[in-house]
C-alpha cells in the first residue's frame, strides 16, 4: 500500500458561538485553512500511481467550493466551526467521491490544526 496526498488552500469566516462572552475567537474572524488530503492504495503498475492528481484535485474542488470565501457558520451543519467540526463535515463530504481516503488534516493558522482519519 501506498499514501499519496494532495493539498488545497481556501479562506473563510466563521465566528465561535458556544465560547464565553470576551473569547477572541466568539467574535468573527477569518481564516486561510489548509487541506490535506490523502489517500490510499496500491499502486497501479501500468500508470505508476495510486490516483493521478488530476481526479483528486477534481473530486476535492467542489467540496472545497462549498466553504471557500463562504462565512462557515451559515454552510449547512455547520453552526458551530470549530476546526474539528470542519474536519469532519469535510471528511463526510470527501469519503463517499475518494474510496482509498485515509486522512485529512485541516490547518486553521500555520501551527494548529487537526488530523482525522474517519
């Protein structure tokens, strides 16, 4: 078995309702989140892949087109944003179009972020 990964970049508002009155993160704010994607399987010998980057990319896009420039809280399930909620809202959207998906991770600023593999 092989992982392969592909990531993506998009920008979004969202603001945290359930924290306490005076959490810097209640407030609306924004984020340019970045997704990586991976999946796994064996590689096919003939083509010298796993999944060519081009259908990963194109099965990715238009679930990343639903919250790009989008203010989260208003993405249906997606009330409260945290960024584990994100994560898994993205994985439920990305597993059944990406069989051999193994993980996402989903970085909220360039040192935090989430890891979840279903």
């Amino acid at each position: 078995m092989m992982l392969v990964f592909k990531e993506f970049t998009f920008d979004a508002a969202h603001y945290l309702p359930n924290l306490p009155e005076g959490h810097k993160c209640r407030g609306l704010h924004g984020h340019t989140y970045r997704l990586k994607v991976s999946v796994e399987g064996e590689m096919d010998i003939a083509n010298g892949w796993v999944i060519d980057f081009a259908e990963l990319k194109k099965a990715v896009l238009p679930i990343i087109d639903l919250v790009d420039h989008k203010l989260l809280n208003e993405v249906d399930g997606l009330d409260n944003p945290t960024c584990e909620i994100v994560t898994v809202w993205l994985w439920n959207k990305l597993k059944p179009i990406l069989p051999g998906l193994s993980s996402i991770e989903l970085y909220e600023t360039p040192t935090s972020g989430t890891f979840y593999n279903g």
